[in-house]
C-alpha cells in the first residue's frame, strides 16, 4: 500500500476541480480525480469535493494528512494512484 501522502495531490485536484469531482477508485487497484458521472463500472467513490467542503477541511498540511490517512484506511491494501 502507497503511504497516505501520495493521496496529496489527489486531494489538491480535487480542491481545484468541479463541484461534482470525486476520488474515484477502481478495483484494479488506481485512483484518479474525475466528475462523478464518469465513474467506470468497476469504480468507486472513495472521497468526494463535496465531502471535502461539507466537512470544512481547510487546506492545510495537516488537515490534508488527516484527509489522506482516513481514505487510505478505508481503500486497505493493494491500490496505486495514478494522474
């Protein structure tokens, strides 16, 4: 399993996309920042823009870190992040 930093700039991508951006993760094992409507068959959403605001994360580093160590728990092992 990748360490949760590199969920980094997934998450500053999402800060800066759509409001209907998602975390979207695949059972391949990747992940990528994409409009919710475009989630492949074998994707999921693992975190979401509008969580991001719901839940005031301020762009902090150590807001971010809380971020990514939530997700990567959840994701477990066995997943890669890709642009």
């Amino acid at each position: 399993m990748h360490a949760p930093s590199s969920l980094f700039g997934h998450l500053v991508a999402l800060m800066h996309a759509t409001g209907d951006a998602v975390v979207a993760v695949s059972a391949a094992g990747t992940a990528r920042v994409c409009p919710r409507a475009e989630l492949g068959a074998t994707e999921r959403e693992a975190y979401s823009r509008e969580l991001l605001l719901a839940e005031g994360v301020v762009p902090t580093p150590a807001a971010l870190h809380d971020v990514m160590a939530r997700i990567a728990a959840e994701l477990g092992d066995g997943w890669d992040l890709v642009a």
